[in-house]
C-alpha cells in the first residue's frame, strides 16, 4: 500500500497559512493496447497543482473495473506494483482538493457506483450549487436509505452524481447521463466510464477548462492541455460547454445536452493553471505577462528592480520589467522539494524566521528598491511575512503589485478561499492594507485590464471571486457550504447494489472499504 499522508503542498511561505485552494484535475483515456494506468498517472503528475489532498486511478478491461485510491499526492499513492495492477484500455484518474465535502479517504475519487447494466467510476472538478435539490432526488429515485458511496460515508456532490447515474435496466448509462447532467447546476468537468465506454462532460458556463486530444491509438481528456502534453497527445479542441462526449470501439460520439452560456473562471488565468496551459485559444503564460504589462501602466513606481514571488508572480514580473524598464531579477529563491512539512516548528523556530519555502538572495536585495509581483492577496499574513523578510535582508523600499483586483467573495465553483470575514480586502482599503503589510506602496490590476489580458470577451468570464456577480444562480446560504451533505440528515444504510462483490487483484485497492 501506499505510505499514507495527507501530501498537500504548501502555497505559502508561512507554514501552515492557507491560501487560495485549487480546484481538482481530472484525467481520461481510451487507448487500447496502451498502458491506460501508467499515461494516466503522468497526466495526473501534470495536474498535480490542482489538488494534493487525494489521488486515485480507475480502468476497465472490458469485463472488470478497478479503483485505486488514497490520500496523498500522485507519487506518493501510487507505485509500480499498484499502476502494473490496474490493467485495461480504459482509464480515468483524479487528484483532488475538497471543496464539497471533508478531505478524507471515503471522499477521494474517482467514485464507484452501480448501473442498472454493470459499474461506473466518475471523477469531479468543480463544485454544485444544488447539491440539496440532488439529495432530495436521489431519495426521491432511490429511496431515503443511502446506497453505494453515499452509504459508505462519502459526502461530496459527486457521490451524488454517481448515486444518480444508477439508472433503470430500460436505459443505457449514456442515456441516463443525458438525463442526469442538465440537472446539475454549478461548475463540473466529469470524466467517468462503464467497462467499455469513456466520457466526458462539461458544465453549460465551461467554468473548468477541459480539452480533447488524441493519441496514435486513441483519445485523452483533461482539465488542462499540459497533461496531454506531458502524455504526447496531440491538442483536437476543448469539451464545449454543454457537451457529452462518449468514447469506445466505435469511435468518439458528441451530444448537446445544454446550450452554451460561457462563463469561464478568469481565476484560472490569474493562478490555478500551470503557464504551459492554453484555456479557450489563450496561452496562460501570455496572460500573466500581459497583466504585468498593465500592472505597471496602472501602477508605476520609481524602483530599481522587478522581483517575482516565484512561480506564480513569475510571468507578471517579466511582463512588469519589460514594460516599466525595471531590471527583472530574482531577489527570492526557492526549494522546490517542499511540501507541508509533518514537524511543526517550535515557537522558537519561528521566531528565528523559519522559511522553509522562499529564501531571499541578500546579494541581490541589499539598498534595493524593490517591486515585487504576485497574484492574490487572501488574508495578508504571507505578504505581510515577505516584506518583512525582504526589509531584513536590506531592501530600501518594498513596493507590493499584484496581477488581479483584491478577493472580496467567496467562491462556490470549485475554489476554496478563506470567508469573507477573513479576506483583508473587505476590512481594510488599499492604503491600509498597504501599511498593514508593511509595504511602501501596494497596487491592484484594475478588473477590466484582468480581462482585456486573458482576450476573453467580459460577458464570458466569471469575475465573481472580485466582483460578487455569480453567472451561475446560488440557492439560499442554508442551502450551500463545504459541509453540506456531512450535515444532512438523510439515514445511512447499508450498500444494496452488489458492489461488495468486486474483488481487487493483487496490489489493487478495493475502493469500497479503507486500506
């Protein structure tokens, strides 16, 4: 088994502060005579910024599917013997951060369920906002006594989706999925599969990114165009919003089962996706430079050099120095082999200023006035942290830019911010928060350069983490939150869907109960 740990990377430079929490990756293809498990845990290495709380693979031979799946980060949940495992030609995998639901092993993914004709196995990226509406379906459907992963203790909205692709011996699950999907409500990019068929499907405002590639024997879907990279499978076009794909031995199929109203997340641009990614025809990396660009247009200043908070900051700084006339430099190096530590730094250690993520380079920093580039600031304590560790390695001015307006609202579409209560943003205005980083100066990229950077029209991005404006319509507030469904009180049963029958082989995890 796979040494158990909880693997989260840490974002920030204090330990333990948390920042912004990324949205999930989610990884399909169909490839026969390929090693399905193997290309899937690369592409899942690739997504690995967007969730390190979980990982899990699941394939299908044609006649039996496995799930393999634990808390952890990619490398650490799989080995040889568990991918050699999990043979087939079919596979999906998921690398989770948990924005319905706890971060625990009953939650991870990819989910296993029941169909009237055989298994499905689904992964998630995004968030419902109906979930309450799904629970009273599911029971409506089903019966009030829980079945499946919902009986098993999983809490998520897409435990929900899973229960509810169960279906009636009278339809096919491609057919239930047509059912199914125009009734969720909020961000979702699934991947899921039977023994024999890959799909794919993607909310009607596409808030997540998902794209389609092919390989010489097949066809791979992902949340972002670097994990078909990384698998050397060649860009076809994105899963359009509102559309069902379904993929086997008679080739690719796709259904509209929703009109397109496109809101894409502008947030992915500022920072969830890697720079080598390409979201709706724009290169990310192009983006964060272009922001730069107008961050020094908006935010000018008498400096001496241009430093990136790496590797976010890194693009916008570039763009920054290039416009200004600033040299670039990086005046802050950083380990990158560090994950959440385990051994948590005594008070002492702190005191002595423990960084076990960013170092400043004195060399570079001493009698410097300094702009340094970043994209978000949540509750300050990072910045705050970094400006005083650059003053002590000699900096002569401290000038904070950063590449989006200030967080205000929280997200409901797959993002885990801190509330509102805690966002320095809604307490404080720019000059104060200025003093309370203690910076010289601090400057926001005004909402409209965000977008004219990432060459979306307006009307077509999510700006509701900035704005308040949510594209999607949100339920009452006793209808929403992380811990919705752990809250609920629908009675637990026992499973009624024969799923105990499935036996892992050698070095598989049975996904139906703990390792």
């Amino acid at each position: 088994m796979a040494t158990r740990a909880d693997g989260r990377l840490n974002h920030d430079l204090l330990p333990g502060e948390k920042g912004p929490q990324d949205a999930c990756g989610v990884f399909g293809v169909w490839a026969p005579g390929e090693e399905v498990a193997k290309l899937t845990y690369f592409g899942l290495y690739a997504l690995q910024h967007r969730g390190q709380e979980s990982a899990g693979i699941a394939t299908s031979n044609g006649s039996q599917l496995l799930v393999y799946k634990d808390m952890g980060l990619v490398s650490q949940v799989f080995d040889e013997t568990a991918l050699n495992a999990l043979q087939g030609h079919i596979a999906i995998g998921h690398t989770r951060y948990s924005t319905t639901g706890g971060s625990t092993w009953e939650n991870a993914q990819p989910t296993l369920g029941a169909t009237a004709a055989g298994t499905v196995a689904l992964g998630h990226n995004g968030n419902l906002t109906n979930s309450a509406e799904l629970v009273d379906l599911v029971a409506e459907r089903y019966g009030s006594q829980r079945r499946g992963e919902l009986a098993r203790g999983n809490t998520t909205d897409t435990a929900l989706i899973t229960a509810l692709l169960a279906g009636d011996p009278d339809h096919t699950l491609e057919a239930t999925a047509l059912e199914v999907l125009p009734r969720l409500r909020g961000a979702f990019c699934l991947v899921f599969m039977d023994e024999r068929t890959l799909y794919a499907a993607r909310d009607p405002q596409g808030v997540r990114p998902l794209v389609l590639g092919r390989l010489e024997r097949g066809w791979v879907v992902a949340s972002e165009t670097s994990a078909l990279d990384i698998v050397g499978a060649s860009y076809v076009r994105e899963v359009e919003p509102g559309e069902f794909i379904a993929i086997d031995a008679d080739g690719l199929r796709s259904t509209r089962f929703a009109p397109i109203d496109r809101a894409g997340c502008v947030f992915e641009y500022v920072y969830l996706a890697r720079p080598d990614t390409t979201i709706n025809g724009r290169s990310v990396h192009a983006a964060r430079v272009e922001m730069g660009r107008r961050l020094a247009v908006e935010h000018p200043v008498e400096a001496d050099l241009v430093i990136p908070v790496p590797e976010s900051g890194t693009p916008a700084a570039v763009g920054y120095a290039a416009k200004s006339g600033i040299p670039f430099g990086q005046g802050l190096t950083k380990n990158a082999y560090v994950g959440r530590t385990f051994i948590q730094p005594s008070q002492t250690l702190r005191q002595l200023g423990i960084r076990l993520k960013l170092n400043p380079l004195k060399d570079v920093i001493r009698g410097k006035r300094l702009v340094v580039v970043d994209d978000t600031i949540v509750r300050g304590n990072t910045q705050r942290a970094l400006v005083r560790m650059l003053r002590e390695s000699g900096a002569a001015e401290v000038h904070i830019r950063i590449t989006a307006p200030p967080v205000k609202w929280p997200c409901f579409y797959g993002i885990d911010f801190a509330s509102r209560a805690e966002l320095i943003a809604n307490g404080l205005g720019v000059e104060e928060i200025a003093r309370s980083l203690g910076a010289d100066s601090l400057g926001y990229l005004s909402e409209e350069n965000m977008i004219a950077a990432t060459e979306q029209p307006a009307s077509q991005l999510c700006t509701a983490c900035f704005s308040g404006r949510y594209p999607i319509e949100l339920p009452p507030s006793e209808r929403l939150g992380k811990h919705l469904l752990e809250q609920n009180q629908l009675p637990l049963g026992q499973p009624e869907d024969g799923l105990l029958s499935i036996v892992p082989t050698a070095g598989g995890a049975s996904a139906l109960e703990h390792p």
